[in-house]
C-alpha cells in the first residue's frame, strides 16, 4: 500500500478526473485571485492599467502546459501540490508584471502593488483548488468509477486474511476478486479460485484486473513467470515482506554497478532530525493556537453551556520512552457517566483500542467535536510543552499498555513507538481513522517510523485538514 501519496495516478480512470478538474478549478482560482487583488490593491482610477484576467489566463495556460504542469504523474502527494501551486504562481506574477510593464505599459508602483497582493491571494487559492480537485475526485470515484481489483497468488491464509482487511478498510475504493493458484495442490484459502498462473493473462483480461498480490510462497520462478505477463499487460505485481522483516527498518532501492540493491537500514531518528522536527512543532502549535483562539474560545464556552462538568479532559497517556504525561483535549463525554470496562463487551475493536459508533457517554457537542477532531486541538499545548509532536503516533491511555509503557503482547511495535514523541495526527489519522484496525494502525505507525521525514511531516499535516473536514471515521 502506498501511504506516501495521496493518490496513485496507475489508475487511469482517476487521473482523468483529476486532471481536468484541477485545471478548472485552477483558472477559476487564477480568476478569482487576479479580480480580487486589482480590488484590493488598486484604487478605482487606476484598476484599468491592469490587464483583463482572460488574457492573463491564456498566457498562464499556455506556460502550464509548456512546463507540463498538468503532465500524469505515478504518485500525487502534498508536495507535489505546493511545488505545483508555487510555479503556478510564480508563472502567473512574471507574466502579470510583463503584461503590465510592456504590453499596458503600466507604472512600476502600480505593478509592485498588485503583484504583492497577487501573489499570496493567488498562492492560497491555487492550494485549495488542489484539494477542492482532490475531494471531488474522491466523491466522483466512490460514487461512479469502479474500484481497484486485485487478486493473491497462491493460497496463503496470511495475505488472504489481510486482503480481506484491507478491503474491508477501503471504503469500497478496493475489490478482491479472488485468488490465483500456482498449482492444482494449491489452497484457496476461503478466496474465490479465478484460475491457475498458467491461465494469468486470461484471468487478468476476464476480471480486468488492477494489481496481484504475490506472497513469499511464491516460487521466485513462478514470480518472474507472472511478473513478465504482468508487465506486458499494464498490471502491478506485488511482494509483501514478512512483518518479523519490515518492522524496524526501512527500505531503500538503487542499481549499481549495473546490479539492483534493495537495503534495510535502521531507523534511527538523528540529532538534527529531532531539532528539524521540534523546530517544527515549536513554531507550528504556536502559530496554530493564536489562529485558533477564537475557535477555541466558542468551543470552551459550547461546552460549558452545553454540559455540566471541566472544559477540559485531562488523562495518563504513554509518551516517548515509555514516560507517562497528561494529555489535554475539549471534554466530549459526560461526566459521572459509564466507565469504560461497563463497555468493554461492545467494544468494537481489539488490541490496545477502545471504539464504539454509538457511545452513550459522549454528549451532542462531543458527537461534532469528535467528526471534526475538534476535541484535539487542546494538545497544541502538549506540543509546546514538549510532550507531543505535531505528527507522530498517537498516545494511547496508560491503561490500555503495561505499566512500564510498552506492550508484551506487540513487542516490537511498541518498542519503535515510544522512540518518538505522540503526535496530534499522524497516518492514522488521515487513512481512515477509526475504521481502521488495530493491525492496520501499527502498520501505518512502523511505516512512519521507518520513512520520517520533514516531507512526510508537512504532507501529513496539509492532509490533516482534509481528512477532518470529511469525518472519515470519526466517532
């Protein structure tokens, strides 16, 4: 699974909605942001020495497509967006000051002030348009487009059992259509038999397959046999690595001396990465809680008219090292209510997980606080304190682990955890949130671990909102 991208452009059917749409909507960003700014910067008398937006686009256009900005690519992610934004911006201010100056011959002043008005209105507009574009993608791929297709070769009851997962997570975005025996031995594992790996490019175009999924039961003979049938016919083919493998190193691929390296390196988390990352942290929540005071303000005094009992709820969580500290968040539940272990019994998940669709303790303010995460933005000062990042793990209660911090039962993965501060948000948070399972959640903690960088952090982030505004998951 790629976590890194916001989505993958393999799919044909998806760029071709993206596409187009992000290109709309980005002229219309372009025209908004250039109308508004001649408003804004300009007095009346001097609005008509600024070109027409139309042929500012028309020149925009014909240098968004000369740079290839709209060209396919094999991943989009947050970066991808910004870099985008800022050349699209940048290429829309140069040909504003050339049409000024040379084309209108409008004064220097003039110019410098639109532009600087230009610049940031049009910079903001062009990084909501990519997401607008984004979520109606989205919304047009759940709705009409057909979800991915995907089969397993071989009958391994682990891969099977995970597919079945994952596509139980995937919010119908991901079909398992069954699986592909090697031999006439081979297991079907509960999956539907499609056929065997000497019929594979017939089952590819009869199931009009995206992608297999081939285990490490898999001869690699048998796995060259498909991957060149795979590769003729446009389909991904996929290894998976054994957990006990993947789990506390990261993998990087380079050819050399005209031979391919695959490297496990450890994950280490270096001196300067922590002072990149606090840096970071430092500057964003501080940014964040002057934004947001006033939402903050309305949410503190909702909850006090709403419900008796503490603006705010304070709880032990396990933080870097193993260490406990309290965790702050806009209370959301009732106070004198049911205890959690009254609940145990309709707890919806397993592991080190508590969730439940219909908590009778959560109050109706708590019910929207909690779609939108509004609930966590108290922990902008559990990040100022130095007690959690802006992006990392999320702390769970100090009563769902062992007393000393980690997990006997998930020993590795608890182990990596507490190398790092918890975070507000995180992959998690952004892949589908409570509807996740405990397993997918310690997966996408290990891959975040294994694959930090301020990149990471920064596409994590722009993403956050996102996912909170569409209250994927959130209950």
């Amino acid at each position: 699974m790629q976590y890194s991208s916001l989505f993958s452009s393999n799919r044909i059917s998806e760029w071709r909605v993206f596409a187009p749409l992000h290109f709309g909507l980005d002229i219309l960003a372009l025209t908004i942001g250039w109308n508004a700014a001649r408003t804004w910067a300009l007095p009346v008398h001097l609005r008509g020495a600024i070109p027409s937006a139309l042929i500012i686009v028309g020149l925009w256009t014909l240098t968004a497509f000369a740079r290839g900005l709209y060209r396919r690519k094999e991943a989009w992610t947050a970066a991808h967006a910004i870099r985008q934004a800022v050349e699209s911006d940048l290429a829309a201010c140069g040909l504003a000051l050339f049409a000024g100056l040379f084309v209108n011959r409008t004064s220097t002043e003039v110019s410098r002030a639109f532009v600087l008005a230009f610049a940031p209105s049009s910079l903001a507009l062009l990084v909501l348009s990519f997401y607008a574009a984004m979520m109606i993608t989205g919304a047009i791929q759940k709705k009409w487009c057909a979800p991915k297709r995907v089969a397993i070769l071989g009958g391994d009851p682990e891969i099977a059992t995970l597919l079945r997962d994952l596509e139980a997570a995937s919010s119908g975005a991901l079909t398992v259509t069954g699986t592909i025996l090697t031999d006439a031995n081979d297991s079907s594992s509960g999956l539907r038999v499609l056929g065997t790996i000497r019929q594979l490019a017939e089952v590819i175009n009869r199931e009009s397959l995206d992608q297999l999924i081939c285990p490490a039961s898999v001869s690699m003979h048998e796995f060259e046999l498909c991957g060149a049938i795979s590769h003729r016919m446009g389909v991904t083919i996929s290894r998976p690595l054994a957990p006990s493998v993947s789990q506390s190193v990261r993998f990087k691929y380079y050819r050399e001396y005209g031979i391919d390296f695959l490297d496990a390196e450890p994950v280490p988390f270096t001196q300067n990465q922590q002072l990149i990352k606090r840096f970071v942290d430092v500057v964003g929540s501080a940014v964040l809680l002057i934004l947001l005071a006033p939402l903050l303000a309305v949410l503190a005094l909702l909850i006090r008219l709403t419900s008796p009992g503490p603006i705010l709820y304070k709880s032990l969580r396990v933080g870097k090292g193993g260490r406990y500290f309290k965790f702050w968040k806009f209370r959301s539940m009732f106070v004198n209510g049911l205890e959690r272990r009254d609940l145990m019994a309709v707890n919806e998940k397993h592991g080190h997980l508590f969730k439940m669709r219909n908590d009778p303790r959560v109050t109706p303010l708590g019910r929207v606080m909690r779609r939108f995460s509004l609930d966590e933005l108290p922990q902008l000062g559990n990040v100022l304190l130095g007690e959690m990042s802006l992006v990392g793990p999320r702390p769970l209660p100090s009563e769902d682990l062992n007393p000393d911090g980690p997990s006997e039962q998930h020993a590795v993965w608890a182990d990596q955890r507490v190398r790092v501060l918890p975070g507000i948000t995180g992959l998690w948070q952004i892949r589908g949130r409570s509807e996740l399972s405990f397993e997918q959640m310690m997966e996408l903690d290990l891959h975040y671990l294994r694959n930090w960088s301020l990149a990471l952090d920064i596409q994590i982030l722009l993403e956050t909102p996102l996912a909170a505004l569409g209250g994927r998951g959130a209950y």
